[in-house]
C-alpha cells in the first residue's frame, strides 16, 4: 500500500477562460470545476485511478466538502478530525495554457492536530511500501514537520518520499541525512533551494539540453544520504539521479492546457512503475509520461493509464561526473 500525507489539503477551483486574463477586467468563465486538492491527494488520485492501493492521510471533519468530494471519487482516506475546513486553492486557466494560482494559508493546525496526523502516518505504513509527505504545511505547523515524520517511519521499513519547498524543504535538508528520504522530487526552483544552485542556470542549460548541472546538483543530495532524485524540469523533461546511475527523460510534443498537478502526476507516475518492478530508467519514463499526460488536460483533471504514452518519451544516461571527495561529503550550503 502507498500512504500519501497531505498536512494542507485544499479544494481546488478552476475556472477556465476564453483568453487572455486581464488585471482589474471583468472575465467570463467558459467552464469552472471543483477537484479535492493539496499535493498528495493529487498523487492519491491518480494511483487510485490506475488500481493502485492508495491511503490519504489528512486533517478534516465530517462535514467538510473536501472529504465528501473525495467519497464521490471513491477514494480512501484516514481525515484526522479538525474543527475547521480545508482551504480553498483557486486556479484562473488561459486558452494557451498559462496557468494563475490563488492559494489560501490554510486552517491553523493544532499541536495535537499534527500528533494524529504523524501517528496516522506511521499507523499505516508498511514495510516496502511507500509513503509520501507532499505539499505546504499549515499555519502552526514547525518547518521541521516532515523531517520528524521521516524520523517516525524509519522503523516502519517503509520508503518514504518527499515532494515539498520552501522552509519545509529547508528544514528537512537541514536535518540530513537523519531525515533523508528514499526519493524527494524537486522541481528547477526547489533543487536550486537544496543545493546553492542558481534555477534559472539550471533551467537554461537543461531547455538546451545540458543536464549535467542538474545531475551534478543531484549527487550532492545523495551524497547527504538521499536515495533517489527525480528533478522535473517542466518542457525540458526530468532528471533522475540514483547512486546507479542518471538518466534524462525528453517529453512528446504536447499541447499545453494546465500545470496544475503535473508535478504531482510524476511522482505517481515514478511509484506506479516502481511497484510494477521497472527499473529505474523506466521508472523516469513512466514520471514524464504522467507528468506530460497532466499538462494536456484542463483544470485539475488528473491523468489515467488510457491517456498516459510512456513509449512517446525518450531517455537517455547522463554521464558519471562524480563530485571531488572534498564535496562528496560536506553538509549543504550553511546559508541554505
């Protein structure tokens, strides 16, 4: 079983225009839709979809809409009880793809919220399974959250992934490699965070095709105790790096129509070839191919096994570039 934690779940409003979004203009919607939202019910949501055994784990009551749309999709959940409701993420779509998003802080969480929210977690998980820690944390929640839930699941056997940003990525990497998790996916943005990197540098060299600063920037991680890094870079593809091996996964051509989600997407589509035993080059593919699937479909909709192509998606290794043993083991940037 894969067990998704999502510490500030969200429902998630989309509205779709015609053109362009003009500031201070008044817009009319050509359609609108409500999703349950928040980082790992996005991944809950797409495993479910293929099959896959999923758990969510979240704050919530009895009467809170995100709970009842996620009954109606079909999907299990373990909702830690809360006296208020998920907050509301909303997401202004363009006709050429450009997405625009609003989202809320969330509901404070309580000491003893956040208690029951990690012993669900530990709860649940099993040996060889996975768990996954996505997204933003609520306000009242230490930064150090995720990195004290990694520390609670090591004697579960489990795996556990991590696909967060910002402080709470700070915090977590500031705790290795105690806290290392099996897999973590950043983006151009957050690894630049992880590692002292410049994101736009990195985006630049990978749109043309160089992903060795990527994979360089990777290998830092591992060398802090990391076991695997899915870098995505957007229209560049992703980057895997495993103490294996890197490989570089190029997109098919798509026609883009929301974001929202694509992210998520790729780390489902990683542990959806990783529990059908692929190796980790398939693995990478399987990521882009659901992560390339997202992005071609409206608002939140999530992608499943009949829109996904893997076989549209090339990789290739990434040559060894191994870090001076001088790096290799030294801590991340202090200023980090």
């Amino acid at each position: 079983m894969i067990v998704t934690l999502t510490a500030n779940p969200s429902l998630d409003r989309t509205v779709d225009l015609d053109g362009p979004l003009v500031r201070g203009a008044v817009h009319r919607a050509g359609a609108a839709s409500v999703d349950p939202g928040g980082k790992g019910i996005n991944v809950a949501r797409v495993l479910h979809r293929t099959g896959h055994d999923v758990l969510a784990v979240l704050p919530g009551n009895p009467r809170d809409p995100l709970l009842a749309a996620l009954d109606e999709r079909g999907i299990r959940y373990h909702a830690v009880p809360t006296s208020g409701h998920a907050r509301t993420n909303i997401t202004i779509a363009e006709s050429d793809g450009t997405t625009t998003k609003l989202n809320e802080p969330g509901a404070p969480c309580s000491a003893a919220t956040r208690t029951e929210l990690l012993s669900a977690v530990v709860a649940n998980a099993v040996a060889e399974g996975w768990v996954v820690l996505s997204g933003s944390i609520p306000p009242g929640v230490p930064d150090a959250f995720y990195a004290d839930v990694v520390r609670a699941l090591r004697p579960t056997g489990c795996r556990v992934a991590v696909d967060t940003s910002d402080s709470p990525l700070l915090a977590l990497a500031a705790a290795f490699p105690d806290a290392a998790p099996d897999l973590i996916k950043p983006n151009s943005d957050e690894l630049a965070q992880l590692t002292g990197s410049d994101a736009k540098t990195l985006e630049h060299d990978a749109a043309l095709g160089n992903v060795g600063p990527v994979a360089k920037a990777g290998r830092m991680l591992l060398a802090q105790g990391v076991g695997a890094v899915l870098a995505t870079l957007g229209r560049a593809g992703a980057v895997l790096i495993t103490p294996d091996g890197a490989w570089r996964a190029t997109p098919p051509p798509v026609v883009t129509r929301s974001t929202v989600g694509a992210g998520d997407s790729s780390l489902a589509g990683y542990l959806i070839a990783e529990r059908e035993g692929a190796a980790p080059a398939d693995r990478l593919r399987y990521a882009v191919a659901y992560g390339s699937a997202a992005v071609a479909l409206p608002g939140t909709r999530i992608p499943g096994p009949d829109s996904v192509e893997p076989s549209a998606v090339s990789i290739e290794p990434i040559p060894d570039d191994p870090l001076p043993s001088h790096t290799a083991h030294s801590p991340l940037p202090k200023d980090m």
